[in-house]
C-alpha cells in the first residue's frame, strides 16, 4: 500500500523522485491518516503521532534527516 502512495506522490509533484524513501514515508503517513481519521482537506493539517513518525523514519530512513542537534552556544 505504501508503494501505492509512493507512486502517487511521484505523480503529485511532477517528477520521479529518487528517494524511494521518502515517497515510502510520505505514503505511510497518508495512508495513516486516511485509516485512522479519514479525508482531511486541501491545507489541513495535524501533528502525527510521535511513537507512529519514529517508527516510519526507522522502517525508511533518510539520510539527510538528523533529528534535534542542539546548539553549541550556551550563553547569548
């Protein structure tokens, strides 16, 4: 099912996307959108679970994504 929505997000923007990753990503967080609360609406958007987001970025990495880095100044 995710490659379903994979392939649908490479036809939404208009060109294949090399990262297979990240239209892997960008489908399971619709497809858990559209089983658990259903159709949303063009422009609304809500915070996804955090448990649910970790999971996906383990199962399909980026390797661009680094998560939180904190600064190194400790005094402004």
């Amino acid at each position: 099912a995710t490659k379903a929505a994979a392939h649908m997000f490479s036809m939404m923007s208009g060109e294949e996307v090399p990262d297979t990753n990240k239209s892997r990503r960008y489908g399971a967080y619709r497809l858990f959108i559209a089983s658990s609360i259903g159709h949303l609406g063009k422009g609304i958007r809500i915070r996804l679970p955090s448990c649910f987001v970790r999971a996906v970025r383990d199962r399909w990495p980026s390797p661009n994504y680094t998560g939180f880095a904190s600064s190194e100044l400790t005094d402004i």
